[in-house]
C-alpha cells in the first residue's frame, strides 16, 4: 500500500540506529525517538532483539516490537491520509468555488437581460406587448434550461423563437385585423424567405450559440473537475 512508503523513513530511524553500530546494543536513542512521537515505551525493549519476525524492520537485531511496527504503521497511513485530504481539498475547493462565482454571473447576466427586454418592450408597445410577451418569457425559460444541463437544441430553439415572434410582431404591426390561427402559422412557417427581421436572426443565432455552449461547458467541466478529484482522493486511500 503507498502509505506504506511513508513510513519507511520512521521504521529505519527506529530500528537501525542501533543495529548500525554492533557494539550498541542500548534502545535509549529509539526509545526517545519513539516517545517523541507519542506513544508509550511499554513495549519498547531497553535492549536489542532479534527481529526475525518483523514485517517492516529489518530482521536483524533491532529495536524495534511487532507492536511498534503496528502503531507506526497506524500512524503513517493516517498522517498520508491527512496529506492526501489536504491537497485534494484545496483542488476542490478550488472547483467549487470557481464554479459557484462564474453560475452566480452567468444567473445575473440571463436575469439582467430578461428584465432589461422586458423593459424596453414594455415601454415601446405597452399592453399590446404585455399581453404577447410570453414569447420572451419562454425564450429565457429554454435558455437557461439548456445553460442547466436540459435536453434543449438551440438551433431549433432559437427558431422556433423567430417564428413564433414574427406572428407576435405582424399582430402588433397591424392591431386593426384579426388573423387566424391558421393564416398566423403560414407565416412563421416562411419566415426564413420573407426575412422580416433582416440578418439579425443568424446574427443572433451564432453569437447566442457560442456564448451558450462554451458557458455549459466550462460550468460542467468544473463539476467534473471537482468530482474527479473526490473520486482520486478516494482511490488513494
């Protein structure tokens, strides 16, 4: 296991300091060591033995008990866990908060332009506008749906909005007639050959389209981003 690793330097401090000179055999300098560490010197031997049934230290004469090696093994995959947690905490947190401040921007631009549309028709046509305003309302409901992850094509969308527009507009433009359902849809259904609109609705069109998808991206690529780094901290552990 790579906690494993991290207490290879402790278990070499513990049990070789003695074993390296073989006219040392007092465990007063692992004693100390091992004491500064926290634990209890119970079962930490005044004298060298034999280590054949170690697990970590060397099998040699040495300082170092079965119960030591539990304990430091204990406390080094602890103190690795707590290293690992650490730095995986900071990416996430990373994550999460570039995430929350770009939505909370990305929100306040939607709800901005909802609101100053809103305004700017109102003012213009009055109730004639109000009463026909749904349109706008469904246009920003499907928007940030799709910005939310929703199954929403934006091509179609956004056509759909030009469409249903244009019967909204003719009916404004000429309040003095009634239109049938029937003659209203013939139109929306041409309104790429009558371009009532001009270029403004490709115009529209491309710049909405990739404002729309590189901010889905970048906002689901920081919910990766985050969960990715939970999953690794975890496999590490």
């Amino acid at each position: 296991m790579a906690w494993i690793y991290a207490l290879f330097h402790s278990l070499m401090v513990l049990s070789c300091s003695c074993g390296s000179d073989l006219k040392a055999r007092s465990c007063s300098e692992v004693r100390q060591a091992y004491s500064t560490k926290g634990f209890s010197l119970v079962n930490v031997p005044h004298q060298e033995i034999s280590g054949e049934h170690l697990r970590l230290c060397p099998q040699e004469h040495t300082c170092c008990t079965s119960e030591m090696e539990d304990k430091l093994s204990q406390q080094g995959k602890l103190e690795f866990e707590n290293l690992i947690e650490e730095s995986s905490h900071f990416v996430r947190t990373t994550f999460v908060s570039r995430h929350k401040k770009f939505d909370e921007f990305f929100r306040e631009l939607l709800e901005s332009a909802d609101k100053s549309l809103n305004s700017t028709f109102a003012k213009t046509y009055g109730w004639v506008y109000i009463k026909k305003s749904k349109v706008f309302q469904d246009l920003f409901i499907e928007l940030k749906r799709y910005y939310t992850g929703g199954n929403v094509n934006l091509e179609e969308m956004l056509n759909d909005f030009w469409a249903r527009l244009l019967e909204r507009m003719f009916q404004l433009i000429n309040p003095q007639y009634q239109y049938t359902e029937d003659f209203l849809e013939c139109i929306s259904k041409y309104t790429d050959q009558l371009k009532p609109f001009g270029d403004i609705p490709r115009r529209i069109k491309v710049q909405v389209t990739r404002a729309f998808i590189a901010a889905r991206s970048f906002v689901q690529g920081l919910t990766v981003g985050r969960e990715v780094a939970n999953r690794v901290s975890k496999l590490l552990l």
